[in-house]
C-alpha cells in the first residue's frame, strides 16, 4: 500500500509543479518514465474505437460525438488513490455546474486497465451517480471497458500515459479530465483531482462554441484565456479594462442623454418666470391684500 501511494503521490506531484503533468522521461523518477500527459489540443479523438459500456453493449466512441461537447476522463476502477479522488472531485465540480449532464453536455470515463469488466463499470457508475444526485444523468454519464488495442489507442491519442507495476498489481499515472467538442476533438485539459467549477463551465462554453450558456459566459470568457500549462483559466488585464471602459463610456453616455431629455422636456425660462407669482418692483416692499382692502407700499 505504501508503495501505492508513494508512487501516485509522485506522479501527481511531480506534473503538477509543471503544470502539463509530463517531465522529460530521462528526468522522470524510476518506474515513472513513460507517465504524464502530453497536450494533444485540437487532435481528434478516434471515434472508431470500439468499448463495452457499463450495460455490456458494444459501443463506438464516435457513438458519444456529435451532439453535445463531453467529458473525458481516464481512470481504471479498481483504482485505491487517485482514480477514486479524480471521479468525486469530477462529480463535486459538476454538482457545482447549473448545467446538467445528459442535457448541456454529456461525460465518458473509461478504464485504462483491460482487465476490467462491464460489471465493474456498473457498480461504479451506479456510485458516481448516486453523489451527482441528478435526474436523467445516468443517459448522459458512460462508464466504458475495452480491449487493449482500443485503450492504447485512445491514451496515445489525448497524451495519456501510465505505467503498470506487476509487483503491486497497480498503475502508475497522473490525473486529468479533458473537455471534447461536439466533434470529438480535445478542446481543453483540467489537472489534479480538484477541478474549480468556473473553469470547468468555462470550458464546456467554449467547447461548444456558443451553443450552451448565457451572455455571462461569454462576457467570462472574453475577459479570461485558457492556459494549457497551468490547465486554468486566467484573467486578462487588458480586455478587463477594455470592458470596464466600455462599461464607463455607456454608463456617462447614458447619464448624458437622460440629462439632455430632462432639459428638453422643460418649459423655456421665460414661460418660467412668467408663471411665477406677482413679485413687488425693485426698492419696494409690501403686502397684497385681496378684496376691498387697500393694497399698502412703502418705498
């Protein structure tokens, strides 16, 4: 178990001080030199490969393209550290997320670990789906197994890399998410097993290219850029001030215009001073009294 842990304390920590999860592999520690995640942004995820989802029917990836933007995240379910810590922190963001899976977008987690079964992949997305605890999920959350051929050749294809340990029977590997177009090409990665909620929004807007959110996101999204080696979404100084600028101009336009409608709207000063009442002549003082009453002035 300790060994376990040391060696995806490693792995974690170890990408995460660099941002991408993947150090040179002749700097790497011992038994960690082909783990990590190399960026594959924009490369197109292969919808040919064929898995078994957890109701033990025979899928295609590209059966999950073309709709929405998704989710992807590798992990093997038998997993005792990070996968656990990888899939709730997932499901805390997306509780933390007003859009819903199934609807806004949709999520595939796959074991890495040929070994697993479509059984396994049941009971654990009966769990996970359990903490999400929303309704309708479960035709939007696909938990799938596969063959070898089909897992090599999606962790080659999004920079996934892992190692197995025969000793301790367990993998060795670093943790990410990845959020995919419609399309199925990788949009953005998110590192560690916390994934802040703003970003994770962020990055489904984005993905989708405008079909899911609100003016709000887009505004966010103008103001803040994705950084591929932090992983993060990071404010832009200069498009902020733009925008508080722009914010300021129409704020004085709009006080402007109001006060030049208020003046327009007044009646002109002479009609002013006419309706107001009787005033006694300059030098003069004196009292008004109406009826037959003399009217008194003294100068």
């Amino acid at each position: 178990m300790l060994s376990v842990v040391l060696l995806a304390t490693t792995a974690w920590g170890q990408g995460m001080a660099n941002g991408i999860l993947s150090a040179p592999a002749n700097v790497r520690p011992p038994h960690l030199e082909n783990v990590g995640i190399e960026q594959r942004l924009d490369a197109q995820v292969p919808p040919d490969l064929t898995f078994v989802d957890d109701a033990g029917r025979t899928v295609k990836l590209g059966d999950y393209f073309g709709k929405k933007p998704l989710i992807l995240n590798l992990v093997y379910y038998n997993c005792t550290m990070l996968c656990g810590e990888a899939l709730a922190g997932l499901t805390s963001a997306m509780k933390l997320v007003k859009f819903d899976v199934g609807k806004e977008f949709e999520v595939v987690t796959v074991s890495f670990n040929p070994n697993e079964t479509p059984t396994i992949a049941a009971a654990k997305k009966k769990d996970y789906l359990e903490r999400y605890g929303r309704p309708g999920a479960a035709a939007g959350w696909h938990f799938l197994t596969g063959p070898p051929e089909s897992i090599s050749a999606l962790t080659k294809a999004v920079g996934f890399q892992y190692q197995y340990d025969p000793k301790i029977n367990q993998y060795a590997h670093a943790t990410a998410v990845m959020v995919l177009t419609p399309e199925g090409r990788i949009s953005r990665y998110f590192y560690g097993v916390d994934f802040p909620p703003k970003d994770l929004r962020m990055g489904l807007v984005e993905a989708s290219q405008g079909k899911i959110g609100n003016l709000t996101d887009q505004v966010l999204l103008y103001c803040y850029h994705y950084d591929p080696e932090t992983g993060k979404y990071g404010a832009i100084v200069a498009n902020i001030l733009k925008l508080g600028a722009a914010v300021t101009i129409l704020l004085v336009g709009g006080m402007l215009l109001v006060l030049f409608r208020l003046e327009k709207a007044a009646p002109p000063r002479r009609d002013w001073e006419r309706s107001r009442p009787d005033q006694a002549r300059p030098g003069q003082t004196g009292t008004t009294q109406t009826g037959p009453s003399r009217t008194h002035y003294v100068k």
